[in-house]
C-alpha cells in the first residue's frame, strides 16, 4: 500500500518496512503539525539583526530554500543564493530585494550536480575574499527515471551527494577563516526509513528498475550520516553543523517528483507551506540557540532522532567510513579528471 504513493519498486535492501510506517503515520510533518509545535517556539529566538553575517544557499531561487533566502534577507543579512538558471535565479534575487528592501542578496549561477562547477566556484569564492558565515545545503532533487550527468554520475547522486559533498569541502577554508560558522544540511525525513547500504551508491547505476524515492532517501540517510562526521570533525574548529528536516511541504520538487505524485495528491492542503518549512533552517541559521548544538537532526526547532525504534536503520561505525571513502574516491577520481 505505501509503496503506491512512493514508489512501486523500492528495493529490500534499501528501506525498513517499520520506518515506512512510524514516518508515514506520523502527522507532525503535515501543516497542522507546525501549528500544533510553533505554539510553543519562543518568538524572541528570530528578534535578531543579521548586518554583517553572510549566508550562502545552495538551491535557494525556489521553495523552501527561497522562502529561507528572503526571510534571512529581512533579518539584515548578505544572501548568496546558487542555482543551475540564471533566469530563475535573478527574478529570485530580484523579487527579494523588492519584497525586503536589502540589496545586499546576489546570484551565482552554478549547475550543483556538476563537480566542476562547483569546484570552480568555490575556488573563486575562496580567492575574493568574500566571508561566508553560514551554508545552507537545499538543493536535491528526486528523479521518474536514471539519468546521467555529462560528467558520468547518476543526476540524483551527483546533485544529492556529491555536489553536496563537493560544495562543503570546497567551502570549509572559508567558514573556518570567518568562523564561528554554521553549516545547515537540508534532508528529508524520508531517510528514517532507509538503511545505508553502500551498494546502492556504488551499484546504483544496476539497481532496475530505477526508483526515485528510494534513491532520495538513500542519499539523505547520507546526508545525516555526513552531517555527523563533520560535526565531529570540525568540533574544535568553532563551527556548528545540523541536519533539518523542513516536514513535508508543498514544494516545487514534490509537486513534479514522479516518483511522489500519489503522495502529493493524497496530502493535498496538509502540506506544510514553504515558509513553515524554511522555519527551523531560518532558526538554525540566525537565532543563537543555532550555534549551541552540533551533530543533530533538526525538525521543528528541536534535535530529534535519526533512527526510529524497531526500524533497524542505525547505521554501523564502518558504515560511516565506508561512506566517507567513496565520497574521497568517486569525486577525487573523477572530479581530478574533469578539471584537467
């Protein structure tokens, strides 16, 4: 039956049948969930002036990630935004400026499944000078069908993890130079019910049939799996690194992911709204409380877990590590190939 409304083929080594059901059961991701919860947020957490912090947005022309963009934008701050269309992305930047009156919000136009492109633009970013006080990792997406990058990688993967990867890796010297910093990763709950396996990243060009949302929740279980390692990794170093989970929110992403298209129609107006998603990434990004606590996985201003009871999700230690060598080893074969 769950399986009707995210996907017809998920195959067995990738999920848990208990998580599937504790997640999709679970009202708190709907819109009345968020009403239910902010009634007990403290108003005074976001009575901040954000002048002189500069935030970067990967994936921030659109959903969630705009609607994070102009609130951060309205609290005072500078606001990088990257995205794969200029078009999208000045008429983003054009109508925030509008909308806040903070001129201070800029464009970079960078393909963010492209490990050139993203190497190439945090090697610039790095060499102006520019400070970076916050990333905010947003952009995913989920794909109907396999697709390849014109640099060999499945499109879903390269956006999903390894530009993800590629982007924090390349902008660490930066927010260590202007820490404290804070990185926000962006991943959907989805992940609680998926159980890392590395053959699905390494095999996942022979995984048939293709199926989106099992490959997407996947990659966010990473995603969390790396938000741990580098909270762990850059402790000293004074900056902060969380996941959130924004609930599930009427976004462009849903409303044409394929693969969610039964889902997307059974939640109809449950869905949470693209601001009550960007709610806890604006929490992280601006309020004080957001550089307190490293390591965690965020929903609705409060840690929460990453692995749900019965689900047997929780990954091993050497899954962690596993994770880390193929990250090192698929970007810095090809990623190396494609700069020469």
């Amino acid at each position: 039956m769950i399986s009707k409304f995210i996907g017809k083929h998920l195959p067995d080594y990738t999920y848990s049948v208990p998580g599937m059901l504790f997640y999709f059961l679970d009202p708190s991701h709907t819109s009345l969930g968020f009403k239910a919860r902010s009634l007990c947020f403290d108003k005074e957490d976001l009575d901040v002036n954000l002048r002189g912090r500069v935030v970067l947005i990967a994936g921030g022309n659109a959903g969630i990630g705009r609607s994070a963009a102009q609130t951060l934008a309205e609290l005072g701050a500078t606001v990088h935004i990257l995205c794969r269309s200029r078009e999208k992305g000045e008429r983003a930047v054009t109508d925030i400026q509008s909308v806040t009156g903070n001129k201070d919000v800029h464009l970079h136009v960078v393909d963010l499944s492209s490990l050139k492109q993203i190497q190439t633009f945090t090697n610039e970013f790095a060499a102006s000078g520019k400070p970076l006080h916050v990333l905010i990792n947003n952009a995913a997406t989920m794909q109907s069908e396999r697709m390849l990058t014109s640099e060999g990688f499945e499109l879903a993967q390269a956006t999903n993890l390894l530009g993800f990867y590629g982007l924090t890796r390349g902008l660490l010297p930066v927010l260590k130079l202007n820490a404290p910093s804070r990185i926000i990763n962006v991943v959907s709950a989805g992940m609680l019910a998926s159980q890392f396996k590395l053959k699905c990243l390494e095999e996942e060009e022979n995984i048939s049939p293709y199926d989106g949302a099992a490959v997407y929740s996947q990659h966010h279980r990473a995603r969390v799996m790396l938000t741990e390692i580098w909270a762990d990794e850059l402790k000293h170093e004074k900056i902060v690194v969380n996941s959130v989970h924004p609930g599930w929110v009427d976004t462009p992403l849903l409303r044409s992911a394929g693969p969610m298209q039964g889902f997307y129609k059974l939640m109809g107006k449950r869905l949470r709204s693209e601001s009550q998603g960007a709610d806890t990434i604006v929490w992280l990004a601006a309020s004080d409380k957001g550089e307190k606590t490293t390591g965690k996985f965020f929903f609705d201003r409060k840690a929460r877990w990453t692995n749900l009871p019965f689900a047997n999700t929780k990954p091993e230690r050497n899954d962690y590590e596993n994770l880390i060598d193929f990250c090192k080893r698929v970007i810095g074969d090809k990623h190396d190939d494609s700069m020469k």
